[in-house]
C-alpha cells in the first residue's frame, strides 16, 4: 500500500459511517462478553435485516468503554442526537430499541426522545465519570471496532508510523524523549532513552518485545488495550522498530487472555494484508514483522529478564541486569521489552507532537495513566485520567466512593509491590514521583479501594502470599525471607503477634530489599512496610497482648 | 509419579499420533517454541497427558526432562484430566476483597473436594486462579472458559446449579467474523 492510500481508505470507511443513519457499538471486550455481549449483537444484526434496514444502520463491537461492572454497554449514534450509552442491555432490550427507536429514525420519522423506552439504562455521558477522564490511550474505545483496520484508520490509524518512517531512528528517540513519555509497566523508565540505549548498539538483528503479560492480580489495563485498540499496539510497536533499527517485534501475552491473543494475530493478520507489516511497509523499502508467544501462568515471566529467558522457550527465571536487555536480550541480541500501554501512547504522540503529550501531568510524569478501579467502589471499571489528578478524584468523583454506607479507607496501589495510601493522603496528585514519596509506587495501574471493614494486616498478608507463591526460587533473600515473612504474618493475623515479630518483620523486609535479585523479591515487603507505616495501630491491636505504650 | 496412577479412573485420550507429529514439525522450525508447541497440545487435549509429552519430545528432539522442567514450572500446564467441567474461582484481589474465599470455600463444601482437586466421578474440577481480566465483575468463577460474574459469594449452589443448566463446553478464545 502507498501512504495515500491510508487516507483513501480512512475518508471511505468514514463516508460510509457517515451515511448511517444510525451506529450501534456494543462492547465486545471480556468483561461484556461475559455478561453476554455476543447474543445482543447477534439480536440486533437479526433485527435490522429483518426489517431490511441494514443499508443504514450499521452494527458493530467497540473496546471497552470502563463501565465493566454494568455491562453489556452499548452506544448509539442516531443521526440529528446527541450519543447515548446504554448499560445493562439484554437481547429483548436491544429489539425494543430497534423497534421503537432505531427503525423509525432509519425509516424517516422524527423522533423527540432517542432513548426511547431504555430509561432506566441510559448512562449519563457528561457525568463525572467520564467528563473527569481524558483518554489517549482509550481514546478509541467505544468509537471504532476493534476487529477492523478500517475503522482504525478512521481515527488516524498508521499515520504515526508513516510520519516515523520519514524521521530517523535519532528524531523518533528525541520526540519521544521530548514528550516525557515514561514506562508504563511499573518502573517508569523514560520511554525515548531506553530506545536510544538500543539504537546505540550495533547488530544486524534486534528485537522489539511487547510485555502483555499483565500478572497484576486486579488489572486488567493491558488487556483492555489489546483487546480494545490492538492495532495501536503494533504501530506503536512498529515506531519503536524504526527507533532501534529492530528487525523484529514478539508479543508475549498471558495465555489466560485468549481474547487478546485472538485480536493481536487478527491484528497483524490484516496489517500485513494491507501491506502495513511484512516486506516494504507503505513503500518505504523497510521490512519487519511479528511473532506471538504466550505466557503459562507465571508472575515472574512479566520481568524482563524472566520474559525473554520464557520467549526463548526456558524457564522463566530472572537473571541479574547488567548486562540489560538493550545489550544483550532475545537470543543475546539487544532487545527492548516495553509495556503495552507505552507502546499504544507512541503512535498518539508521533502524530500529534511531543507538546501535545508534554502539556498534560506533571513537571515529571507527563500524559495519562490507565486505571484498573475496583474493590469497595460505586464505579468499578477502567478509567484514564491525566497524570496530576488527586486520589480523591478518582476514587471519590470518579468512583463515586464506596457506593455503600461505609467509609474508604485507603486504596492499594502497584499491586504486590506497591503500598496501601490511607484515605487522610487522598490529595496528593497522581504521580510517579508522589506516589512512591507515600511509600506506594504508580505500577502498572490497579487501583484498589478498601473501606473500613477491609483489614489492612490481612490485605498485606494477601499479597505477600502472593509473592511468596509466585517466587521464583532462584535467589534466598526472596525464598526464605518471604516465607518467614510470611509465617510472621500468618502469626499477628491469628492473633498471636508479638512486637517482636513486628520488628522482625522489618529485618527481613530490608534483607529482602536489598538481596533479592530481581523486583519481586525487592518489593515484595512493599504492602506490608507501607500497611505498618500509615496503619500502625491495625498491627498493635492484633497482637496478642495490647501493647503497653503507644510508640 | 508412576505413569497411569492419576490416570487411573479417568479415559486416557490421547492426540492421534500424526497430529502430534504434525503439531511437532510445525514448531521445530522456530526457535524457543517448546512452550508454544504444549500450548497447542493442552489446547487440543485438555491437558498434557504424559505419553503424549513423550511423542511430542521425540519429534521435537527435546528431552524428556526438560519438557517436564517447563511444565512443571509454568501453573498453567495440567499434567492430569482435569474433568469436564474445569471450575476456575478467581482469587485475584478485585475478587477477594468481594469474598472469593468464601465462594472458594462453599464450592468445596457443595463438591466435597478441596481447591485443586477433581471430584471422583471426574465431573467437576475446583482449581484457584490469579485473575481473569474482568475485574469488573468481581466476585467471579469461570467454568471451561465461560465467565459467572458478580456471584453472591454466600449461594456457590446456585452457581453449580447454573453451571448444571449452562453446560459450558471448553473452548478456546471466542473470536467474531469480521475481518
Ligand atoms: C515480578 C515482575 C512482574 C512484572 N510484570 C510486568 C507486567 O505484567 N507488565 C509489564 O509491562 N511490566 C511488568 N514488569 C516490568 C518489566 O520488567 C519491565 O520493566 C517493563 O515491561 C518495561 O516496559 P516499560 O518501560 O514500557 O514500562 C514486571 C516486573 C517485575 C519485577
Ligand atoms: S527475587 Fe524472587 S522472583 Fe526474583 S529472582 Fe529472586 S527468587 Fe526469583
Ligand atoms: S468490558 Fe465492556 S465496558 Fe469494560
Ligand atoms: S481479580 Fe478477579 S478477575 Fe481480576
């Protein structure tokens, strides 16, 4: 394909969008096709060719639109409306809204009230939960399928990349390096210099590795990006390519997100159709084409080092950095491992400009962050916010609070290696760097809340359980020291803590801090270090004889 | 473990021998795929049966020892017939701050088997996992792949009552038409 033909191909499919008199999208991620996506999209194909209307509506899945917990969502475009969204659909409700809705409108007849009989299932799409959002990453969910090239290039699909490949490896580093953009994964390693490192070395072959291992238990922000804009992912991992000089792209995705799999090959099956992957992509001579690997099941495969021994068909152990990846990585080529959000932020920031991303967040930590926001809160789902905004606005005007007569007390960033952040430091703007001040860290995106009936020793206890489970084995610091952790733990939530065991605790959390060999081990005292730091007394009053003096 | 003592009450089923060969010449041509190679024979088969690892090593040129490291390793291999209804209770955070545990638990006390355990007629198996990617709908269970969300974690029958009705087959990633 030439690279005009990208913009051909997108005023089309828009054309013919637009010459719809009505566009329903239903979500077709996980969560709604578990509450039965596929039978209300199934419904209302029928429908509409039953009544011969499928020239002018036009019926299709979208990713997801964060509301997950009220799904199946769907949204609809009536032509002379504004859009609404749709929660809690069944098949039965979908015919109503044909019948009474979207076949009159098809068929000509004013309608005053576009929602029609669906009342009670409409979302407001100007409330809080969505006007306090700003999507980049997100920004096609709920507009384009996910299942068409088409329709992502409606969106500016592929022009990062056809700008990139005007730019040398050299530009794209410095333009990524301007707009800020920094790992989304956890570590937040600035995105542009982990690049230069490996466009710096020389070799015939490089790779560039897709980390959709997501082992965060309570996130599911990659997912929803795999499955909800798949082909962001490849051109931003193509840019990268370019960036490197890489040769070639892997994805590793956990095999326990068979719908992103599904999507990323579906992905790259049409990419390289179109002529956007494979031999002399867009008529620029250059080549480079993907590989999909899946994860079986191991926390410790989403570390880079573990990742790559795993693609090479090994055990997913870690092994010490330097040499890091970008020196000698996939079969001891340099390599670069970046996250799927990263990679789905580049083509954004290709096409738009560094300033563009550099104007939103904070002096240090610039663009959105997606939010996996569960737990004991009112709007459970996935939202995108801009880096700077306050706990207390995700969690209380976001989130809506508890939703239930009890109080938050706290959320649980970063997973098993962040912290718990008491409700009392809500204001602190979201940030790498203040995040990690408040003993938490940013990770990868899961944002839990508790309310005050969560014990916090027992939370902490649930996540070095974790860790302690999914440890490798290879380093002692990690193995014994989790393990007696551990048992300490089990000990104070049984009532039968003592100081002592406290202070112990501590011993171990700095032998482990310091001696594990890779970031699980090393984090792994992190929810229980920052329980003890903002929670002290819910330790004190458990232990078997109440201390004696408040400390 | 000695070779059929798991085995003992459940049917053996075995992939045919050229698919395995098949299977086999597929992924010997790309390097590091042994992993990708067992993904493809549990998809097939459900689990890896041992005789089947075996076939798969000898075509593949790989040792025996080292297909059982990996498998080993990785949670996500069965090296049993996990039954034919394959209980999944997520225990990821978002569900046990809703009161996984406590669906865990009352699954256990409806079967009379533990997390980890298939019950003896082989029907159901009860296993424990780390998160399903639909948090959303926390607390849930998915059985042979099909997600039961938002379960009122103090009613596990009526769950095992829907999954009587349902009767979810196994199947792998559902995937739409269009291209
Ligand atoms: C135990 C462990 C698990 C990790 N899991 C993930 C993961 O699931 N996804 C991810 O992107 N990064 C994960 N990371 C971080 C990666 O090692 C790596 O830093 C990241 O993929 C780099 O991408 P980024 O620079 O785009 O953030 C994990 C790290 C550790 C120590
Ligand atoms: S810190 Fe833990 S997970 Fe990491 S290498 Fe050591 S034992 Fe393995
Ligand atoms: S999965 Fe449908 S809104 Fe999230
Ligand atoms: S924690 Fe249960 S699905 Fe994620």
């Amino acid at each position: 394909m030439k690279p005009e033909e990208l913009e051909v191909k997108a005023a089309a499919e828009l054309a013919k969008q637009q010459a719809m008199d009505v566009r329903l999208v239903c979500c077709s991620s996980t969560g709604c096709q578990s509450s039965g996506a596929a039978d209300i999209v199934a419904r209302i194909k029928a429908d509409i060719t039953e009544r011969g209307l499928a020239g002018k509506v036009q019926v299709g899945g979208t990713g997801c639109m964060g509301l997950c917990s009220k799904g199946p969502l769907v949204r609809m475009t009536c032509k002379g409306h504004e859009d609404v969204l749709f929660s809690e659909m069944t098949p039965d409700l979908a015919s109503r809204l044909v019948e009474e809705v979207v076949a009159p409108v098809a068929n000509g007849e004013e309608i005053h009230d576009p929602v029609g009989p669906l009342g009670a299932h409409v979302v407001d799409l100007h409330a809080a939960f969505f006007a306090m959002q700003e999507r980049v990453v997100l920004s096609n969910n709920g507009h384009a399928d996910p299942e068409k090239l088409a329709d992502y290039l409606v969106h500016g699909g592929y022009q990062g990349l056809r700008k990139a490949l005007t730019m040398s490896a050299e530009e794209i580093c410095q333009e990524v390096l301007a707009s800020g953009l920094r790992g989304r994964g956890g570590a937040g390693y600035p995105t542009g210099l982990k690049w230069d490192f490996a466009h710096r070395m020389q070799s015939d072959v490089k790779y560039v590795i897709c980390n959709g291992d997501e082992g965060d238990p309570g996130a599911f922000m990659d997912r929803s990006v795999l499955e909800g804009d798949p082909h962001a992912v490849l051109e931003g991992m193509m840019i990268a390519a370019r960036a490197m000089n890489a040769t070639n792209g892997v994805f590793y995705i956990r095999a326990e997100y068979p719908l992103a799999v599904d999507r990323i090959e579906k992905a790259i099956r049409q990419a390289r159709q179109a002529g956007l992957v494979g031999r002399n992509i867009l008529n620029s001579g250059w080549s480079f084409d993907f590989d999909v690997r899946l994860g079986a099941g191991a926390f410790v495969c989403g570390e880079e080092t573990a990742l790559i021994a795993s693609v090479e068909g090994k055990l997913g152990t870690p092994r010490p950095r330097p040499p890091f990846p970008s020196v000698k990585g996939l079969w001891d080529k340099p390599s670069c491992v970046n996250n799927v959000e990263t990679l789905a932020n580049v083509p954004r920031i290709l096409l738009n400009g560094a300033e563009w991303f550099a104007a939103k967040g904070t002096e240090k930590s610039k663009g959105t962050k997606v939010f996996a926001l569960t737990g004991k809160i009112a709007h459970n789902g996935l939202v995108e916010v801009p880096m700077g905004i306050t706990i207390r606005e995700i969690v209380e005007t976001i989130g809506g609070g508890t939703g239930t007569d009890r109080k938050v007390k706290g959320v649980q960033t970063g997973g098993p290696s962040g912290g718990m952040i008491p409700e009392s430091q809500f204001d602190t703007p979201i940030s790498y760097e203040h995040l990690q001040q408040l003993g938490s860290m940013m990770g990868s995106g899961g944002l839990i809340v508790i309310d005050d009936h969560d014990s916090v020793v027992e939370l902490a206890r649930f996540y070095l359980d974790f860790c302690v489970d999914e440890s490798c084995g290879k380093c002692a610091p990690c193995r014994i020291g989790g393990t007696q952790m551990l048992h300490l733990l089990d000990k104070i939530v049984a009532g039968d803590g003592t100081e002592e065991d406290i202070a112990n605790i501590r011993m171990i959390a700095q032998a482990m801090q310091k001696g594990s060999l890779c970031a699980l081990g090393q984090t792994a005292p992190t929810p229980v270090l920052s329980a003890l730091k903002h929670f002290p007394s819910e330790f004190t009053e458990r232990l078997k004889q109440p201390a004696a003096a408040e400390a | 473990m000695s070779e059929d003592t798991a085995l003992d009450d459940v049917e053996v089923e075995e992939a045919p021998e050229d698919e395995i060969v098949v299977l086999a010449q597929k992924w010997k041509k790309k390097r590091g795929s042994l992993i990708m190679a067992l993904h493809e024979l549990q998809g097939r088969l459900g689990y890896v049966p041992r005789e089947s690892a075996m076939k798969l090593g000898r075509e593949m040129g790989i040792p025996l020892a080292n297909i059982y490291e990996v498998l080993t390793f990785y949670n996500y291999f069965k090296l049993e017939s996990p039954g034919k209804y394959i209980i999944s209770v997520c225990t990821g955070t978002a569900c046990h701050i809703k009161g996984s545990p406590k669906l865990l638990h009352g699954i256990e006390n409806e079967l009379g088997i533990k997390e980890g355990e298939s019950t003896p007629d082989g029907e159901y198996h009860l296993q424990g996992v780390r998160c399903l990617g639909c948090c959303g709908l926390a607390p849930l269970a998915s059985v042979n792949g099909k997600v039961y969300g938002k379960q009122d974690v103090t009613d596990a029958h009526g769950l095992l009552e829907n999954v009587k009705r349902d009767e979810p087959m196994h199947v792998a990633a559902e995937s739409n038409d269009a291209e």
